[in-house]
C-alpha cells in the first residue's frame, strides 16, 4: 500500500487579551474627589552619544514628530457608578526648578529601510510641551468611570537648552450625579455592503426625576476619535424609566472599512449623563474555497504531488492576502509554501497551484495537506 494524503482547509483563530489595571478603587460610599494633588518623582537624566535622555519614575514619554523627547507623568482617579466627570482644571502648580545645558533629541519617523542612525538636535521653536495637562475620561460597563490626568511637568526650549520642571499640581474637578444610563447601543448588522445604509438602535434608562435627554451620535474612524460623520441632534422629552430609539447613517461615499458609532446623552444644560460606543465595518470582507484538490492522493515515495485551490471573492472589497499550503504528519508539519495576492475584486477568483517533491516521505506513514487563505487578519472557513 502507497502512502496517502488527507486533505483539509483548516479556520486560523487569533485571540487578543485586553488587560486593563485600575488605581486606587473608591471606598463604597465615599464622596467622589472634587480636588486632586499631584506630586511628580523627580526626573532622571542619562547620556548617551551626547543626548540627554530625560525620564521620569512611573512616568512615559511624549513623541511627537518634530519635537523634543520630552517625560510626562499619568494619574488614574477611579469614580464610582453615576458620578460623572465634567471638567478638569487647574487650580495652581509649584514654582519651576531650573536645568540649563540639556541637550535634548528631536523625535523622527524612521522609515523601514533606514538611516544612518543620526538625530536631530531640538526644533528651533519655543517652550515644549505648551500644555500644562490633558485629561480624559474612561467609562467602564458597570457605570463606574476614571479620570486620567496626563500632566507635562517638564518644558524644554531647545533654543536656549533650558528646561522648567514642576513637581506639585492641584487640579479641581467638577462633576455630577446622573441618573440616566445607556442599556444597549448595537447597529442591526455588524458587516454593511458599501453604500448601505446603517440602523442604529439605542436603550436607555432614567432611574431619577424625568427629564428632557439630548442625543449626540457622532461617526467615527474605527482606532482614533477622528469625527467622519454626524447625525443631527436628537431631544428626547420626559424621559422616565426605560426608553428606546433607532436612528440612521447613510454611508454612502464612505470608503471601506471599521467604523464605530459614538452616542453621547447631555441633559439641557449641556452636562454629559452617559455614553457608549458600537463597531460596525463597512464594505463586506468574504472569501471563501470553492475547491480544493490534492493529486494523488496515494502516491509512490517521489512522485510530484499536486495541490490546488481556488479562491472567490463573495464580499464586497477588494482584497489582499495570501494562500497558504502545509503538509503535516504525526511528528508536525513538514513543509509549507505561501503565495501572496493582492487586488483581488469582488466576484472575481484566483487558483493557487504548488507541487510537493515527496521524497523525503516515510512508507505507509500518513499525511494531511491544509490549504487556506488569509486575508484581513481572518481567514476561509473549513
């Protein structure tokens, strides 16, 4: 008896793990923080090559193209459910101590094939950082929220090589109470064809007094909060207990991709109650085999042995990617072969053809030949 192949066309699945760490967790209870001080550990400074890299303990590093390599130092105020954060400012920071002679790099992009390694001195410009601080509020699925203070204790002018470090802030926070949360935010698809129009349907409760609820829907770039699109303002009136509404986009001139809808509820005087966000893509991303063959299937140790798909195009983008052969035995896998592709439109299809020299294979030993392809970090169903 000849040796024999199995053939198969086999999911890749990638799990990716979040993990989120929370600072300082309030006592059930306690009256949420309206003041917040801040005291930043004091900066560190390393040479190499004749830079000075200035770091600060616990802290991160602001690299913005075009600007010095400067530290900036993060705080994490957790609020309990309800309490929502409104504005932060602040109210006074400490008297600067002063360095002079830092010689600080200019942040650049480096392309992937690069250079010959070299840094720019500081951009000829003023006091870097000009912000103070930045803040933002992160909401959690129970309704509990954290503010994050980013502060920028250190300035650089590279001009003159001096710097100005602030080790104490006092900062004021101002926030309210809201009864009212959003239940539920889904679209009615998670894939649209490009075009079509998009339904989104939102659920929302108001466990206090009732009360008249403006509705912000904002559409943005999936992974940034660049604004694509709005929807116009919408005021619910008297909202007491449970209520619901569908709104809609068009997305027609939108160009392919992941998007994400971000609804924002304010009462009349322009404080925000509640928020939540839903993805949704545009342009449907499908491919899938329509076949998939192996010749022959038993064979004799040497013989060529012929694998082939092909691949249609059932969605509604243009794609890249690439097919993906192997051949595996009880010990793994023993061989391989990739075929890249791009462009390839929808409706139209591609065959993929590769041909395995068995004579490395053992008699009577049995192997399976895997045949996929991959495309838009997912890849053809079995």
């Amino acid at each position: 008896m000849g040796n024999s192949l199995l053939s198969k066309s086999f999911p890749l699945i990638l799990s990716l793990i979040i993990l989120l760490a929370s600072i300082s967790p309030p006592v059930l209870g306690e009256v949420p923080r309206s003041l917040i001080a801040i005291d930043i550990p004091d900066y560190t400074v390393k040479k190499v090559d004749g830079w000075d890299y200035v770091d600060i303990p616990g802290g991160s590093t602001l690299l913005v193209v075009g600007k010095p390599r400067v530290p900036f130092y993060s705080v994490s105020v957790e609020y309990p459910v309800g309490y929502r954060v409104q504005s932060v400012t602040l109210k006074q920071k400490s008297e600067p101590i002063i360095a002079t002679g830092l010689n600080l790099s200019t942040v650049i992009e480096v392309p992937l094939a690069t250079t010959d390694g070299s840094q720019k001195n500081g951009s000829n410009t003023d006091w870097y950082p000009e912000k103070d601080f930045n803040w933002r509020v992160a909401l959690d699925l129970d309704g509990s929220s954290t503010l994050i203070i980013d502060v920028f204790p250190f300035k650089y002018n590279p001009r003159t090589r001096e710097a100005r470090f602030y080790k104490h802030y006092e900062f004021k926070v101002t926030y309210v109470f809201s009864n009212v949360s959003i239940k539920e935010l889904s679209t009615d698809k998670m894939f649209y064809d490009l075009g079509e129009e998009v339904r989104i349907d939102v659920l929302l409760n108001n466990s206090g007094e009732a009360k008249d609820i403006v509705v912000t829907s904002l559409v943005k770039l999936y992974g940034s909060d660049e604004i694509i699109d709005s929807l116009p303002l919408r005021t619910l009136h008297k909202v007491n207990g449970e209520a619901s509404f569908s709104t809609f986009w068009n997305s027609e001139g939108f160009p392919p991709g992941y998007y994400y809808i971000d609804v924002m509820l304010n009462d009349t005087l322009g404080n925000w109650l509640d928020r939540r966000t839903c993805t949704f893509r545009l342009g449907r991303s499908m491919i899938n085999v329509t076949s998939f063959s192996v010749e022959p299937q038993y064979f004799k140790i040497g013989d060529q042995v012929k694998i082939s798909l092909e691949a249609l195009n059932t969605g509604s983008t243009t794609l890249d990617g690439r097919c993906i052969f192997m051949i595996k035995s009880e010990n793994g896998t023993i061989w391989d072969s990739y075929q890249n592709f791009s462009s390839l439109a929808p409706k139209a299809s591609l065959k993929f053809t590769s041909t395995w020299n068995s004579s490395s294979a053992k008699k009577s030993a049995l192997y399976y030949v895997i045949g996929y392809v991959s495309y838009e970090s997912q890849t053809t169903p079995p």
